[in-house]
C-alpha cells in the first residue's frame, strides 16, 4: 500500500517488513545462553529442583546454563543497585539469550522472591534494554492441585520486560510427590512437559536471538527518535 494512503504515517521512518529482513541476519554458532531463576528459598526447593532438571535438559541440548541464587537479593528498591547479588542478577540477564522463570504458586500468586528478582531487572540500562527480544519460558510448582495462577502472572512480566514469551508452559501439581530421595524429577507426564518446554524454548531462541533487534524495532519508536533529534539540531541555544 502506498504511504500517499496513509496521511498519518510519516513515509520516511515507514519500515513494511519482509521475509528477506528478517532472515538477513547470519545465524550465531555459539550455545543457546539461557539463565533460570526459580522463586523459593526453602532448603528443598521444588522450583529451585525443577530449575536444576531443566538446565540438565537445556545442557543436553546443547545450550549453556546459568542458575540464579536469590538468596541474598534484597527486596528491590531496599538497597542500592550496586549491592552485589543485584550486581550478579544484571550481569546474567545480560549476558543471557533466553530465560526460565519457574515459581512456586503461594496464595493464588507467584512468590515474593521471584517478583523481587524481576522487579531488580530494569527496562534499560543506559541504551541497552536487557530483556528485550529475548525469549522467556514460564513455568510453577504447586503444593496441592494444578494451577495455573503463576504462570499466567509470568506470562504478563514477561511482555511487559518485552520478551518474546514462548507458548508452552510447565506446571507441576503436588511437586513433593514429582521428585525422589536424590531430588530428581520421577519420570511423569509432567517431566515430558518440562522436555517439551525447554525444547521449545531452545527453538525459539535460536530463531530469534540473532534477529531480536530487528523484530523489536518499532515504528512509534523510530518516530519519537527522530523528533527528539530534530529539537536538539533545530534548537537556538545551548
């Protein structure tokens, strides 16, 4: 459709998307990094035990792991960003292509410690955004009967971090009865579910990590970037 159609639309900053942009990009031969945070700080964490056996599958898949301790984070905005746990959390979010977000359901809710963790992730940093464009898979353990009320909470950080939030989800009802003596997960339905999960979650991350700037690139952006820079050149004075 030509721009002279749309008198709103200034034809300059007006970007259609095509097949050959999108792809242009030459794909990455380095591991899939992927960083799990898990969102309970009891001695035997069933979110911090299906963390473990997802980055076991992750590894097995080819991908690098890093696994987040939160113990020790402060409650956000208690303390200054420069305390050392907020410090590490930033560094493996940026050094991170992909995301597992795995929290125990309390009270019909994700927990305090996981929403701590995601509240100490800022939009940006500087001119870098560091969740934008990169995927994220959501998944809960539930004490008594499945429910879902975590991840769909999850599901809503995750778009508004900006990422691309996968649509497969994992959640375990009745954890204590899904692990054995040695904290691994039993073989079930719901392990398959995990498998499928960070299947999925590699897919998307080798599908997008190299293409992520271009797939958040946003014409309103592109637009409010060029009046602001219009203002500083055509300003009088200094």
């Amino acid at each position: 459709m030509p721009t002279a159609d749309l008198p709103n639309i200034k034809a300059e900053l007006f970007n259609a998307p095509t097949a050959s942009k999108v792809f242009e990009a030459p794909a990455s031969e380095h591991p899939a990094r992927i960083l799990l945070l898990y969102g309970s700080l009891r001695e035997r964490s069933f979110s911090r035990l299906a963390v473990e056996e997802s980055a076991r599958l992750l590894e097995a898949m080819g991908a690098e792991t890093r696994i987040f301790n939160p113990r020790g984070l402060p409650l956000a905005d208690a303390e200054d960003a420069s305390h050392p746990k907020v410090q590490e959390l930033r560094e493996l979010v940026q050094w991170s292509e992909g995301m597992v977000w795995c929290s125990p359901e309390r009270h019909g809710a994700m927990t305090g410690i996981i929403k701590t963790q995601i509240d100490w992730i800022p939009l940006s940093l500087g001119a870098v955004r560091p969740t934008q464009g990169k995927t994220l898979a959501v998944m809960q353990v539930c004490g008594g009967s499945q429910s879902f009320n975590a991840v769909n909470q999850l599901r809503v950080l995750g778009r508004w971090m900006r990422m691309v939030t996968i649509p497969n989800q994992s959640s375990v009802p009745k954890a204590f009865m899904e692990f054995d003596g040695n904290d691994r997960m039993k073989p079930s339905p719901y392990y398959d579910r995990i498998v499928d999960v960070m299947e999925e979650l590699i897919k998307f991350t080798l599908l997008v990590r190299d293409r992520s700037d271009y797939l958040t690139d946003r014409y309103s952006e592109r637009k409010e970037s060029a009046e602001e820079l219009s203002k500083r050149v055509n300003q009088r004075s200094i």
